[in-house]
DNA sequence: TCTCAATACCAGTTATGACAAGATATATTT
DNA sequence: AAATATATCTTGTCATAACTGGTATTGAGA
C-alpha cells in the first residue's frame, strides 16, 4: 500500500469545481503518482477522507465517478481496487438485464403485463417437475432501458407458500432477487438461445415490425440438486441488445467441427 | 488422495474478488485437474485451510457455495465428498456444432469459401494483437447438417510458422483441433450473441431469404494468458439452429434487475 | 435547489476461538 | 471373540470482533 500521507494536495473549496471532482482527479493523480499497478487496492474509504479533508459522501461521488469511467472497481466488503483488463472481461455468467443497464450506464425499467397466479398446464408441470394444475406464478413484463423498451420477458415458477406475490412491485422488484430471498438455491441455468422473428404481439410490445429479427432466450433455472425453480424466456429485440459472456475451457476434448 | 502441497496458487488480496470465491474456485480447479472421481473425499477443512492460507469460515463458505453448485457434498464427521455423477458438466462451454450433430444423428459436413493467408487489416490486428499486415489466416466456411446449410463460419487467426495450413482439407478437419494441436491452450471465449436480418451474401449461402432472422455469435477465443488466439464469427439461419449451454451462478447472490 | 458535511446504521468479508456432534479406529473389558 | 469404552479423527454451529463498502437522514450554506 502506497500513498503517503503528505503527498495529498489541499482541494481548493473556492475553486468553481466541485469538490468531488477535485478529489477524483487528486485519486487519478495519486494512482498515477504512486505506481498503484492494476488490481492493487486502494486505502480504505476512511482514510482517505481524512487524507483529503472532505466528507464521506463526496469521497464517494469522486470514487463513483472513477468507476464510471473505468479507473477503479468497487468489491462490498473488501474495498476499492484500480481496475484491471480482467475485469473488463465478459462475466461468466449471462450479464443480467440491470447489469448491463449498469455497464451502459442507462435507466432500467419494467412495465408489468401480467403478473399472477394460475393453474400450471401440462407443459408447464412438466418443465417445472411439479403436478399439473398446481399453482405457478406467472410473471410478464417488457424491460426497458431509458424508457426504450428492449425485451419481453415471459417467466414462471411454482407459486410460494406464505408469500403474497401479488403485494410486490415488479416494476421495480428483481425476479431473482425474489427466488433467492425465498430460500431458493438459484445454481445453474440451462439456456437455449435462438433467433427468431417477432410475432405481432412481440412487435407490439417491443415496438418493432412483424418479422424483424428478434433474439430470445430461454432458461430453466435449477438448484442445487437439479430441481428446476423457474422458467423464463427473454426475448430481445434484435437490433436492441446483445448478449455478452465468456465460455471456458473450450478446447477440453471436444472439437467444434 | 490427490492435492499435492504445492500445487495450490496462493489466493490473492489484490483482487476484488472475495477470498472465498477465489477459494471455490481454486478448489473446482484441483478437483477437475487432480480428476478426483466421483465421491471421493477431500482434504480436512484443517488441512485445506492451512494449504490456501484462509480462515475456516471462509473455507467454509467456499464449500458450501460448491454444495450449492453441486460440485461436493458434506458428510458430518466423515468430510467432503465430490458429489457423485455431477449433475452434467459444470464447464459452461457451448455445445459444438458436431456434438449437435451427432445429438440429433445428423451428419456435419462444410464448404470452404475462403482458405487463405493474408496481411492483417487494423481492425484484425487489433483484435488479434499483432502487427498490422502480419500474416492472417482467413478461414470461411458454410456449415451443413445432413447437407442443408446452417451457418456461415468466419474465423482467422495469426498464421502458425511452420505449419503448412494450405494442406489441410477443411471440409472435414476441425479448426479448434487444429489450434490445440498447434500448441494453443483455448482457455476462454468472450462471446457476444445478436439476432440480425440476414444480408444478400450470408441469405445465398444458407439458402434464405434476404431479411431473415440470423443468429451471429462472435467469439475472441484467448489462451491461458489472456492472449487473443482466434476470432470467429458464426451466423445460423435463425430457424435451423439454436445454441445450447449451461451457466452456473457460482457464489452468486447478483439480482437480475 | 444543489453541494457538501456529519452521523448513524446496514451489509458483506475475514479472522479467531470454543464447543457440539457424527464417524471411526483402537484399546479395554467382559 | 464380542461388546464396550475411549481417544481422535471429522464436520457443524455459535459467538465475537474487526475491518470493509453501501445507504439513508439530517442539516448547513451558497
């Protein structure tokens, strides 16, 4: 850990810019200064405050705004890190919708289209390993980000004893977040993804034409022991969205012929 | 008993990745290098604690994410255990375009457009990360089950010394084989996955019509390293293929929005 | 209204230690 | 030889405590 005391210039509170970005470009300059490589962390939040003179909400408007532009990454917990190529990588797992909202820094949003519960029909039991009939929650909704709309998303899982769903605002609420706090064990996801074009309804919702390449998703998502806990299918408007991930292992045994 | 002392990488503070993750995957790692069998035991918490230099908690909670997974299972007093048959494949890899094949019996075959050496363009070398106007391998092909065409695949990659490429029959060889035989370790593929309409070029050879929904997958295949080794570019005819893969959520709690 | 400060509190990450409880091999007793 | 006790492995659980970033509230001042 670098960073010495007496290296921090003063930030001037007369100076017509704020003072977060004063302290944004005293972290960049110490950073640089101090030889921080790639991945090292930086001292903790209450220090540098200290360090800096400024308040806690500042120092972390000025640390925000260095990670929006890419210079540093945030770890809950464990503290502030200068950003790596590695962590400009894909993520392992599909990016979810909010993530990637997050990474484009846009606005996201839902708009609920059905959401409530039914009996399951028989090709729903069946995907769900639960009895025909049973009640499964249902859950539509159009995702948009900075009020474009971008995706409908049609999923189900079997409904939760002793938890009134319908109490939920799922414009805002997220659906895995949901699953996990109810006990679930969301372990693994098998996806198929397909291009397909969009159907009237889908074009309706989406706001698209009929027939423009639409992309849908859909996953089975189990626990741990292989149980699936909830369907879902995504479908992205084409020329909206882009799936981004990273496959490993790839030259195992198999050669893709 | 395999997990040999020195076989362990030191989990690293310089990563804002929490130490029990690390330790998760590290041990996913040893299992799948050392090939432990199926229900065969780990090391005690006191030995693996002391071998990657964490807390118990921390192994702990790293354990625990791998039952979550599916990777191990606990046996109270007698230790861990590899969970027997694991649930499928842990490896999130896509299934090959000839695995596909001989899941739905049919037969793969290719026609070659292009097979040829050429000076890198600047976008090339950039992903590639070489020189501009080094030598390129440009590699074009349609993919046909049972003869129908289903995709175009268009791939290059830094030309391999002393390997005489022109000599190789690519109807049938495999060009992720031929880069591992060449030497390359293909570590990772950051992929990204659109629905576009086809164009008059990709429509004539699948066989479509201009304006159809096509899936692209184009993938930056790396090595250990992080180092670019191939670009490829698929592009299925929208309602003739599909993708298939699994994801796991290792130690995830992430909300999707 | 916006910026900034001060404060309190919530949540995630590690470490340390002590003890309970299941499993098993070994010594001991019958 | 068989049954029993015991020592010693193992994982399971709990509490404590010290960090870390994340969030919310309140209020002062321009």
């Amino acid at each position: 850990m670098v960073m010495k005391d007496g290296a921090v210039a003063p930030l001037q509170s007369d100076s017509p810019e704020p003072l977060w970005q004063q302290a944004a470009r005293a972290i960049t300059r110490e950073i640089a200064a101090a030889k921080l490589s790639s991945g090292s962390r930086l001292p903790p939040e209450r220090d540098l405050l200290t360090r800096l003179s400024i308040s806690r909400v500042t120092l972390r408007k000025a640390l925000h705004s260095l990670v929006n532009s890419g210079v540093l990454v945030s770890s809950h917990g464990r503290g502030w890190y200068v950003a790596t190529e590695a962590h400009q990588e894909f993520p392992q797992t599909l990016e979810s919708f909010s993530e990637t909202a997050a990474r484009l820094g846009l606005v996201p949003s839902s708009d609920v289209l059905r959401a409530q519960e039914a009996p399951a029909t028989l090709d729903e039991a069946e995907e769900l390993s639960v009895a025909p009939g049973s009640p499964v929650f249902h859950l539509e909704r159009i995702r948009r980000l900075d009020g474009v709309p971008v995706a409908v998303d049609i999923s189900y899982f079997s409904a939760i004893r002793g938890l009134d769903v319908s109490a939920i605002d799922f414009k805002t609420a997220s659906l895995f977040r949901l699953l996990i706090d109810a006990g679930f064990d969301l372990a693994r996801a098998d996806s198929t993804i397909e291009a397909r074009a969009a159907d009237f309804t889908l074009a309706r919702h989406l706001g698209i034409e009929v027939g423009m390449p639409v992309l849908a998703m859909w996953q089975l998502i189990e626990d741990g022991n292989g149980r699936p806990v909830c369907s879902s299918t995504i479908t992205y408007a084409g020329d909206r969205y882009r799936l981004r991930t990273s496959f490993s292992r790839i030259g195992k045994n198999t050669a893709q012929g």
